[in-house]
C-alpha cells in the first residue's frame, strides 16, 4: 500500500514537475537551442531518461503485489488448459492411422506418390475384399473386379487398392501440387480410397437391426480442445487429414482430378475439413463449420452431429 | 486486495521519451506532452479493484447422477448483488481434468451492472465416477485496468458430476424402461398386448370378452395376449484389451459403456421377473477359467452383486487400458466357458464393440449350441476420419459375420438412446414355454 502511495506520488510529482516547466518555458518564450547542441546536463538527463525508459520496459518484476502477464506461466488465471483431456486413453481405430503415416513417409522419402500408397493397399484391400464377401459377392468375381477397377466408381481409389489399374490423367495443377507437397497427395489418395471401400461395403453389407434407430443424442462433437477458428470465422479442426464425404466420391466419378472434391466444397486445398454425411437419414450433420478430420497420428476425430 | 498490473509501462517510457526528447530540443511543446502518457499511468494507478463478497456463484449440472457417455451441461451463474457495478469480470470454471468439454467454453466475462448476472454454459461428456469441480475463478479488474484481483468462489449447488452404471438419465425415463424384458411366447393368455381372439369358453373373465365384437356380430370371443415367461439370460461382457479403447480423449470406453448398457438390461430384466446371470472376459476372475462369473439368479441382490462386477470391470479396464497380453486360445477357452456355465436353455447377450475377430469366433462356436444368442455392440469407432471408418467398415462387418451365425445382432450407434436399443435387442426375442428359442415379434 505504501509502495503504491510513493509510487503514485512520484508519477503525479514528475507529471507536475513537467507541466510546471512546459508552462514557464511556452510563458517566457520557446528558447533557440544552441548552436552546438545541447550541454552536459541535457545530454545527462537523456542519458538517464534512456536507461530508465530500457529499464521499465525490459525488467521482470518479481513483486508478489505485481499481478503477472497474462501470457505467464504462474498465472494461476490462465496456466489451465481446461477445455482439454488426458491423451493417455486408448484411442480406437489407429492401425490404419499407422499405415497411413508409414506411406506419407515414403512419398517424402522417395517422392512418388503413385509407389507410396502400398502401406495401405493391402489393408484395404482385405477390408474391401472381406466385406463384399459378407455381402453375399463371390470372392473371385471381387477380386477380378479389384483387377479391373470396376468395384467403385472412382478411378483413383480404384488406382489405390490395385496397383494394376492405371491412375487417371491428372491436370497439369494437381501434377505440380503433388510433385511439391506428395505427402499432402499421398494422405488425400488414402483417405479417397477408403471412402470408396467404405461406399462399397456400405452398399454391400446387410443392414443390422439399430443402424438405422434414430441418433437423436449429441455426442460426438469434436473437443472445443480440437478446434481451431479458420480465416472465415468458422470453427475446425486443428489437424489435417480428413475423408470426403460420400456423395462427392460419388459426384466424382467422372472427375479426375484429385482436387475436385476440394474445391467443390470450398475448402482450403489441403483439405482441411469435411464432415460426415449419415446414410439414415436420421443424423443431423453441422454446415456451420464444425467440420471433422483426422489427426496423423492418433486418428480419433468424431463425427458432428446436431441436437434433433 | 488486488495486485497492480504493468500495463502502463509503456506510458512511462514514453513519457520519457518525451521530456528527453523536449530537453534535447529545448522544445517546450515536446516536454507537455510528456503529461499525456503520465496522466494515463496515474488513471491507471488511482483504479482499485477488489472481488467483492457481494459477487454470488452458482453451479447446475444437470443430468447428475449421469450415464457413461452422455452429455452434461453445466451452467455457472455470477451474479453481482452488490450496488456498484464491476467494470471488468471474468470467470474460469474449474472443470473435471477427466472430463472433456464437448460444447461451450467453460470461461466467460461480463461487466457486471448491480443485480445484473453472467452465465456461463458448456457441455462435458460423463464418464463413470464421482468427478469434483474445483472452485470456480473470478478475476476483477478495475476501470482504469491499474490493478487485478483474482479470486476463488465456493459456487452454490452442484459441484459433483456423478456418472454411475446404473443412472437413469432423462431420455432413459423419456423412452420408457420398462418396454426392456418383455419377452413373449408363443401360447397366448394374459398380458397387455393383443395376440388374437377365440371363442368364448364358460369361465372366461369378463375383463377379456371382445365386447366390441359382441357389439357387431353378437357372437361372444375371448381377446388373447401374449402371454409373459421368465426366462434366464446370461450377459457376457467383452472387458478384454481389445474393448479397452474410445471414440476419443475424454470419452468413456467401450468396456463403461458395455457396462451401462448391461446394468440397464439387467435390472429390467430382474424387475420383470427373469433370472439373469452375468460373465466377464477379459478380466482376472476368480471364476472357471479366469472368468468373472455370476451364477443365474433373481432378485435384488443379484442385481447388487453384478453391478458390483461390472464396476469392477469397468476399473480394471480404466486403470489398464493396455490389457495383459491378449491371449486367444485363453479368450476363447472363457467364451466356451460361459457356454457349459450358462446351459443351453440360456439366452445368451454377448456385450462387446467387435473391434477383433475373437467375439465373432466365440459367437459362433455358440452357435453349436441350440440357444438364443444375442450380440449387442457398442460403437467406439470414429466413423468420419480415414482410420476410424476403416475400423468402422470392418466392425459391421463383424457384425454381419455374427447375423450370419444366426445371432441376432443389434448395433447400439453412438448418439442412440440406449433404451431403444435395448427395446431391439429384448422386444423381439421371443421364448416359447418349453425353453426352445426363436425370433419373432414384432419391435
């Protein structure tokens, strides 16, 4: 309280002080400086007023009654992170997470992305293959058909899943995006290709009793941890890596090029949001930009899903 | 009391700048101009702040207690009941660290006129526990931002999140639990729902003459219903690695939700009368075969010993997420287990979210056995990212695997109440007297 008193006493003295002088010095008239500059005395004061001016400004102070920066760390206010939680819990479905990561570093190792994507054909492949089975397909007819490519309408998912099928022709910007950024292509080519399995084995399999109920309760909104405000004001996820919704897989089957899904739903090139579009009918799904995606590696983004 | 704030530092030194400036230049105007930054700074020193007694928090948290993986909201009220208005309040809630906030933020600020009130709101998603709130913070800072005074609040009402297996949260009461544990048979009598009509016989109570017919035809008909039996079913929970995983950080696993969805099922079933035992894989039983084991039974305290277990279950999954080392030939010599323990005159209800081929495996070694077998999985893939849809695709394909074995097979997707689900999975498994199962029904 003291300290405070001396100090607002100062302040209020030297404000005083100097409107004193400033009111004699405009009373009598502005004086001409001098020709040679200013004296000792002055070139003292400005010495002072620098060294105090530095002072002020670059100190910590370590008073117990100066409340800290914001910004510090022992500010109790604000140390917490509290919208976030523990990360040591087991996160389901992160072995494709893994295959995915181990085929990115491939691309950036050897730069192609068309030989990077083997890490993740043959899980896929046995994903793929499993399911349409189940679903009552013959499993040479499904194997002939992965040869040719013919089980989905997207040749680059198609491209993916057999190495035997030819990739499509790619516009001349998509070459020169992949050639620049391949582990970007690489993770956009995995996650189409499993959008497609996951339409295949949607259309394949039979349906069991309670996918369809009704999912009238919000849980699976993203953690407002996971969020991050993008240029346009909306909020998404902070990590890239996400998989196109099913009915631009589906809209692309004449387009392709690989960025035709992204620029269709007007996001950013790399990708960064998409959500889920439920085939019941009974979800209700953001537009407001609570998008989903995956992380890289701990690949635990959820679906966005809106009170009914 | 409130600690002063640096904010004004740079007033100061541009006051020197100034007057340095003015004395190096001889120039009067430089040197009053020097007194605007310092007449900041002493505005700045003059405002006091204080968190006044004056300022009352409150907390709701409503559902509490909660189900495993639903959501809560959590509403914190400031209120200033004081005279003078509070320029500057902000407030932190201090929230679960086990818990992860689904919607809202739990921070907020306000200026706060006398008797006007902040309210802030957030979602958090309940996991099994009694989780503590710490005390909400409140930070006051005065007009002229001079000084900042931070407090903690003991907040009135709620500051506990229970979430326990056997809460009965509001859609739960919404949809109806007792719709659980009807299971019909074939041979009509007394019941409530319609079955269809007979001819009267002498002796038929009046209160099941088909009065309405008499109305039309004049002829007399007796309305049958289904009729009800008790049944015993025996609940396997799937408590292995495998199933130790979530959707998410913060959420609950999918042995915690098996758990709440077998505490639900089991009571209504022991409410209506059947005999329900319980089995837990995955876990260090003292039972046959490593299992947790809880013989048939009815009444209240088998309802008691098998929560007990299932909390059990749902602790040693939450303190190990790992799991010991899974061992198939273990795992499926405890499913074949659970076969001889049961009996083949059992209902079998296999709990588990199918993210490995061994659940399958056991389902259909089962099936050699003629009794009525049930698989209800819990959804923790995360259907919308490249690694959680290529779990999802093979976990309905696991399920596909278990309805081709002749299990009815009921998928509990998140965000479904679990009522209705459970109204799928018992509904419509229909028992005829003499202990043969078969579908029907008509949920």
């Amino acid at each position: 309280m003291n300290r405070r008193h001396v100090g607002l006493g100062i302040a209020v003295l030297c404000g005083l002080l100097l409107v004193a002088a400033g009111a004699v010095i405009g009373l009598i008239g502005t004086p001409e400086p001098a020709a040679s500059g200013p004296g000792a005395a002055g070139v003292l004061v400005l010495l002072v007023c620098v060294l105090v001016a530095f002072w002020k400004l670059l100190r910590t102070p370590d008073d117990p009654a100066i409340s800290p920066s914001p910004w510090a760390a022992d500010d109790g206010f604000t140390r917490e992170y509290l919208e976030t939680t523990p990360t040591d819990d087991a996160v389901s479905g992160t072995d494709l997470a893994e295959r995915v990561e181990a085929a990115v570093a491939k691309a950036r190792d050897d730069g192609s992305v068309d030989g990077s994507v083997g890490p993740v054909r043959e899980p896929l492949r046995a994903t793929l293959t499993e399911a349409l089975v189940q679903g009552g397909h013959d499993p040479d007819t499904v194997k002939a058909q992965l040869a040719a490519g013919s089980w989905t309408d997207d040749p680059v998912a198609a491209a993916v899943l057999d190495e035997s099928v030819a990739p499509p022709d790619r516009p001349f910007r998509a070459r020169l995006r992949a050639w620049l950024f391949p582990e970007k292509a690489v993770r956009k080519r995995c996650a189409r290709a499993m959008a497609a399995v996951s339409v295949a084995a949607d259309d394949a399999l039979p349906t069991v009793v309670g996918q369809r109920a009704p999912r009238p309760v919000p849980v699976v909104a993203p953690a407002v941890a996971d969020l991050q405000r993008a240029a346009d004001g909306s909020l998404q996820r902070a990590i890239d890596g996400s998989i196109p919704k099913r009915e631009d897989i589906e809209a692309s089957e004449n387009g392709t090029s690989e960025e035709a899904r992204v620029d269709r739903d007007g996001t950013a090139a790399d990708g960064a949001t998409s959500s889920e579009s439920e085939t019941d009918g009974t979800t209700l799904v953001n537009d407001d930009g609570t998008d989903v995606t995956a992380t890289n590696g701990a690949d635990w983004g959820d679906v966005t899903e809106g009170r009914d | 009391m409130g600690r002063r704030a640096t904010r004004w530092r740079g007033a100061i030194v541009a006051a020197l700048a100034l007057a340095g400036a003015g004395i190096w230049e001889g120039n009067g105007t430089l040197l009053l101009a020097a007194t605007l930054p310092l007449s900041y700074l002493a505005y700045g020193v003059l405002s006091t702040a204080a968190v006044p007694a004056a300022l009352v928090v409150s907390r709701a948290v409503d559902p509490t207690p909660a189900p495993p993986g639903h959501p809560v909201t959590v509403q914190l009220t400031v209120t200033n009941s004081g005279q003078q208005t509070l320029s500057d309040v902000r407030v932190v809630d201090g929230v679960p660290t086990d818990l992860a906030v689904l919607d809202g933020s739990p921070r907020g600020g306000e200026t706060l006129a006398a008797g006007e009130s902040v309210t802030i709101e957030y979602t958090l998603i309940a996991r099994r526990g009694e989780h503590d709130f710490d005390e909400p913070r409140l930070r006051v800072r005065g007009t002229g931002v001079g000084e900042v005074a931070t407090a903690t609040r003991h907040p009135e009402g709620d500051d506990r999140l229970v979430c326990q297996l056997d809460a009965k949260a509001p859609p739960l009461s919404d949809r109806g639990t007792d719709r659980v544990g009807q299971l019909t048979t074939d041979a009509p009598g007394d019941g409530f729902t319609f079955h269809s009509t007979r001819e009267y016989q002498h002796g038929d109570p009046a209160g099941r003459i088909d009065w309405r017919g008499y109305a039309k035809r004049g002829e007399l008909s007796t309305v049958n219903y289904e009729q009800w039996v008790s049944t015993t079913v025996v609940f396997v929970v799937d408590a292995r690695s495998p199933a130790r995983v979530t959707a998410g950080p913060g959420r609950p696993t999918a042995v915690e939700l098996g758990a709440y969805a077998t505490t639900q099922a089991l009571t209504s079933l022991l409410d209506a009368g059947h005999e329900v035992g319980l089995a837990i894989v995955g876990i260090d039983g003292d039972g046959p075969a490593g299992l947790t084991w809880l013989q048939p039974g009815d009444g209240p305290n088998q309802r008691s010993l098998a929560v007990e277990q299932l909390r059990a279950a749902a602790d040693a999954a939450e303190s190990d997420p790992a799991g010991g080392p899974a061992d198939e030939a273990d795992t499926q010599r405890q499913f074949r287990k659970v076969m001889e323990m049961a009996g083949p005159r059992c209902q079998l209800v296999l709990v588990s979210p199918l993210l490995d081929d061994a659940p399958v495996t056991a389902m259909a070694s089962w099936a050699a056995f003629d009794c009525q077998r049930t698989v209800l999985s819990t959804d923790v893939t995360a259907a919308s990212t490249v690694s959680g849809q290529y779990e999802h695709v093979r976990r309905r394909t696991r399920l596909a695997r278990c309805q081709a074995s002749g299990a009815r097979t009921i998928d509990w997707r998140r965000g479904t109440p679990l009522p209705l689900i459970l109204d799928y999975a018992f509904a419509v498994a229909a028992r005829q007297p003499s202990g043969s199962a078969r579908l029907g029904g008509g949920a």
